[in-house]
C-alpha cells in the first residue's frame, strides 16, 4: 500500500458523501420551492374568482350592469387562466412521460395560424393580430393540434405581458425544406441572459418568481413540442422596436 493511499481514499468518500448531500438538499429546495409555486399559480386565480363572484352574489342588487359586466369579466378570464395553468400542467407531465405521440399530416400553416386565432378569439380580444404570409401558400407534413398548441402559448404570453395596446405580428415562410414561423410582441423584450433560461422549466421554480401565476411551464412545454415536431424554438428581441420575437422552426415529419 502506498502511505497515502488511505487517506486519499478517506477524502474521496468524504467527497463522495458531500457531493450526495449537496445534491439531496439542491432536490428537496427544488421540490419545495416547486410545490410553492404551483401552490401560488392555482390559489391566486382561483382566489379572484371566488372573489369577484361573492362581491357579485353579496351586492348584485346594488350594482350597475356595467359594474357587474366587470365582476362576471373578472371571474371568467381567471377561470380561463387557472384552466391554462392546470393544462400546462397535464402537457408537462404527458411529455415527459413520454405518451404524446406525432400524429402527421399535410398542414397548410395558414389555415393552423387562423384556427389557432380563432380558439384564441377572448384571450386576444384586445389585442391587435397581423398575420403576414411571406412566401405565399406553405404547405408541410407535420402535426397541426401540437404545432397550434406551441403557437398559443406564446401568443398567450404575448398578451400576457405586452402593454396596453398589444400588437402581435404572426409571420411565416417557407425556407429551403422547412417552414418557420415568427411571432412578435411590443412587450418588454427579454435580456440577452434570460434568453435561454426561459424555455427551463426549473429556472422560475429555483428563483421563486412568483410575479405572475402560470408563467413557469408554458414555454417548456414549447420547447417539448417542437423536439416532437423535429423543430426549435428560439427568442430574441425585435430589431426595429421593443418587444420579443420567438420563432418556431421545422421540416416535415
């Protein structure tokens, strides 16, 4: 035995153990902070909704009915944000284990921008669409229902975050053997640092950002998407005003 063959294998199972430790505890802050969160996103809403409906119920022969347009307003566009969150959750959870599967067919990506819009009619009422073919009718072999649940989620962002007067500009073209699919906001933009970090669906959870419920799953879910699709999804910030553009890439299936 060399001299120092014990003690060196002494410090590598010390190390060994602290690195399990360590690791253990990055999980269980991970775990809890994860349950806060999603804790958070379902209680907020709902706590909105169940508000503005007593105040309804409690004062209903009082009020105006504009007033009350406003209460029954409220209540209904949280309960549409608590069925966002909890679906989110659902597609997260179906991803990953691995049970949504690819179901091709020859899309005209314009008419799934339109269909997407038009489920998306009350969540983007107030917000202005422009919607630009740039390379004329493309047609591509792909999964519409999964390629028009990755467009609404970030057109849920967009509405989400852009100021008043949202204007969303939905741009897509053929190039070479794929098709891509640009969509703009005039919010904030995002930091050249956070461009990456957004599509992690632990980035939120392990900063315990709380600022607005349902925000940690939904990009992620983008991003699992378009691995089915055989695409990306990418952001970056518009190069003629504020605001964001996330663009959605993919040849067929």
């Amino acid at each position: 035995m060399k001299p120092n063959e014990t003690e060196y294998n002494c410090d590598a199972k010390y190390d060994c153990e602290y690195k399990k430790t360590h690791l253990e505890h990055e999980r269980e802050k991970l775990h809890r902070n994860i349950l806060t969160s999603v804790s958070h996103d379902l209680k907020t809403p709902l706590s909105c909704v169940i508000g503005s409906l007593e105040i309804y119920e409690r004062t209903k022969h009082k009020l105006s009915n504009e007033q009350k347009d406003v209460l029954i307003k409220t209540a209904l566009q949280e309960g549409y944000r608590l069925d966002s969150f909890i679906t989110n959750i659902l597609d997260m959870a179906k991803l990953e284990s691995g049970v949504v599967k690819t179901k091709p067919e020859i899309c005209i990506i314009g008419l799934v921008i339109a269909d997407c819009l038009m489920l998306m009619r009350q969540r983007l009422e107030e917000c202005s669409i422009v919607v630009k073919d740039l390379s004329g009718e493309v047609k591509i072999t792909t999964d519409g229902l999964l390629l028009s649940r990755a467009m609404s989620i970030i057109l849920d962002n967009a509405a989400k975050y852009c100021t008043n007067q949202s204007e969303i500009i939905i741009e897509y073209e053929k190039i070479a053997n794929e098709v891509e699919i640009r969509i703009k906001d005039n919010g904030m933009g995002i930091s050249d640092a956070r461009q990456e970090k957004i599509f992690s669906k632990y980035e939120r959870f392990s900063t315990q950002d709380k600022q607005n419920a349902g925000t940690g799953l939904g990009l992620p879910i983008c991003r699992e998407i378009m691995k089915l699709l055989g695409g990306t999804i990418s952001v970056s910030n518009r190069s003629d005003k504020v605001g964001a553009v996330f663009s959605l890439r993919f040849g067929s299936l």
